[in-house]
C-alpha cells in the first residue's frame, strides 16, 4: 500500500497523534511506500517516525499563527483564512498535483482540510484523525467577523469531503462534522526507569518535568527559590545557566516519554500531547491555562476526569511560587486509567473498510 500522510506542524501535538498512528500501519501491513507532507524540519520528523518515508517539507493548513505557546494571532488567523478561501482552487490544485506524483492508495491527514477535498476530487480514500479541527478553532475566535460564516462553511466542507474524521479524545465539539468517528485516545507511553538512581539523587526526591509544548514559552527560573528534595526537568531553551535544582532534560540521554512516564509531576499548558501522555502514565499535572484556546475547556474536564490536574497562574510561573502546590501535586500519581488503544481503533478500521493486499 502507498500511503501518504498530511500532519500539521502546529506544535508537537499533532506529531504525537501521527505517530503511532503511521507505527501501527506499517505494524499491519506491507506500505510500499510512505510520504509525509509536514513542515517540521527534517531531523524532527525523524525523531518521530523511525519507517523510510519520503519527507515532503511543505505546509499542510494554516493553523492559528501565535504570539507564543499561550497567545494565538486572532488578527492574523483571520487574515489567513481569508486569503486561504481566496486561493483556495489554486491551492486544492497544488494538492492534487502532489497527491498525482505520489500515487497513494490511502491519504491520511492531521489535520488539512484541503488535502481532504484534493484527496476526494482524486477519488482517493482519505480520513482524517484528531482531537480539534480547524474549523471549529477558527470559528472560536473569529465568529462575528465579515464572511466568518463563509470560510467556516467551506472549512466543514473540505473536512466532510473526507471518508472519515477519527475523533480523538479528549476532543472538542465539532458540529459541523458529519463524518465523525469516535476511537480512543492515541499516544506513546514511556518505560518504568529509576530516574532517582540514574540521576544519581538521593531519596526522598521529587522529579518535576516542565514541559510547554512544541511553541517557545520562555520562562525565567532566575527568580525561582530553591525547591527542598526537588529538581525540575527543563527542556525549553534557556539563554542563561539553568539554577542548581535544575537539568536540562534534552541533555540527559533519557526519552522524554520516560521522562514523564516516571516524574512525579508536570508542570505544562492544555494540549493533547502532553495532557494524554501524562493520563496514560497517572503524572499528576500543573496547568498554565490559554485561556481563549477553543479546544481548552474539554481538554482540562478531561484530564480532571483521569488524573490529578491543578491549575496554576503566570505570576506564579514567573515567580517559582509554587512551593505549596508542587508539594501537593507530587503526592498525587495515580495508576493510570486510560489506554492509548486509538491507533489500533483507526488501523482496524482502515484496514475493515479498505480491504488491502496483506
């Protein structure tokens, strides 16, 4: 089967969706030939997909531009979408004419309305699988603006024109969708590891992961006090020498899907990748909320629902006032209760409905 795989580079989150996903696949059946179209560089996409596939570094959908990890461009997405509606034959066009260099017999997509309706206008099978749409994101911060109503009604369109959405959990309202199809949720989990001992720390002792997604979210841990029988894992960039209760996590040679298998706690923003990895692993987790993110309500009720999950504010993020909640939080690891068992929902679906050559 040639297979070809659209995945937004939106931050990690989509990344995290694909990935076991595309893994499942080639665990299934024989794929003569994969191609991802994603604007992640290179050396990402392969951290992320260890199958030979042919890299096509080209932009799948227009996202929501942000002023950083918690602030989306309401002014820009708006703008984009307007253009995106503009161009929009001239850029199905473009999809068609890649989709024809590759000749795929299956087109899957995390998460480009386009490529849907350049799929469909091929009549090539093509589903989608997310927790959001882009629909329903733009409608959440631009309903009321001039033609809002008519970009959102062709965004739906160019969804529905696929054989199928695959709903992700935790995943937002999506009425103008009429092709869902509701599946587990979808990660990768970490190994059991003794981080304590391979860090070479002395019990008792806390390990506290900080992890803000994909987006940059600088944080200043000049003003932080000392936390007692705690280090904090970091793995943004930082432009000074991190203090002395602090690692930088990219420098440890440990995955992070170990990482926050064993920590006791997160300290992170609402998204999926991060908020399922740690339900799937029973990490209690500490949230900066994004406030107006369409998506955020249903993320945060969801993880409420599996898992220790607290909020927290900028201030204190800024400050390191977060003694007592820290405390708190890593008291809280729980036996996980939720089973990343959607890439085997999707794949026994695809391959039900497709009928491949084993």
């Amino acid at each position: 089967m040639r297979v070809y795989c659209g995945i937004s580079f939106h931050g990690f989150g989509h990344l995290a969706q694909a990935a076991p996903v595309i893994h499942e696949l080639t665990q299934r059946i024989r794929i003569d030939s994969l191609t991802l179209q994603c604007c992640a560089p290179p050396g990402e996409l392969q951290r992320w997909f260890s199958y030979p596939h042919h890299h096509e570094n080209i932009e799948t959908d227009v996202g929501i531009p942000m002023f950083d990890a918690l602030t989306a461009n309401e002014e820009a997405t708006y703008q984009q979408y307007q253009i995106q509606l503009q161009e929009r034959p001239q850029r199905i066009k473009r999809l068609e004419n890649l989709l024809r260099k590759h000749n795929p017999d299956l087109v899957l997509s995390n998460n480009s309305p386009l490529l849907s309706r350049a799929a469909a206008n091929l009549a090539i099978p093509c589903f989608h699988f997310c927790s959001l749409n882009w629909a329903d994101i733009f409608w959440g911060y631009c309903q009321g603006k001039p033609n809002a109503n008519e970009i959102y009604q062709s965004l739906c369109s160019d969804f529905n024109a696929a054989d199928g959405f695959f709903r992700l959990p935790p995943y937002m309202p999506m009425p103008g969708l009429t092709n869902l199809i509701d599946v587990d949720p979808v990660c990768r989990t970490g190994q059991t590891r003794d981080l304590i001992r391979e860090l070479r720390l002395e019990k008792p002792h806390h390990l506290v992961l900080i992890s803000m997604g994909g987006m940059p979210y600088p944080i200043d841990f000049s003003n932080w006090p000392r936390f007692k029988n705690t280090t904090f894992l970091y793995g943004g960039v930082y432009s000074h020498e991190l203090p002395p209760n602090f690692l930088h996590s990219q420098e440890l040679n440990i995955p992070h899907l170990d990482l926050m298998f064993n920590c006791d706690l997160v300290i992170t923003k609402p998204g999926y990748g991060t908020f399922v990895e740690a339900a799937c692993s029973g990490t209690p987790i500490l949230y900066l909320p994004r406030k107006d993110w369409p998506e955020e309500p249903w993320l945060i009720q969801w993880q409420q629902d599996k898992t220790y999950c607290q909020e927290i504010s900028a201030e204190q993020l800024r400050t390191g006032n977060l003694q007592e909640e820290v405390s708190q939080g890593c008291g809280q690891r729980r036996a996980p209760i939720v089973k990343p068992t959607g890439a085997t929902d999707i794949v026994d679906h695809l391959l039900a409905t497709l009928k491949p050559t084993q």
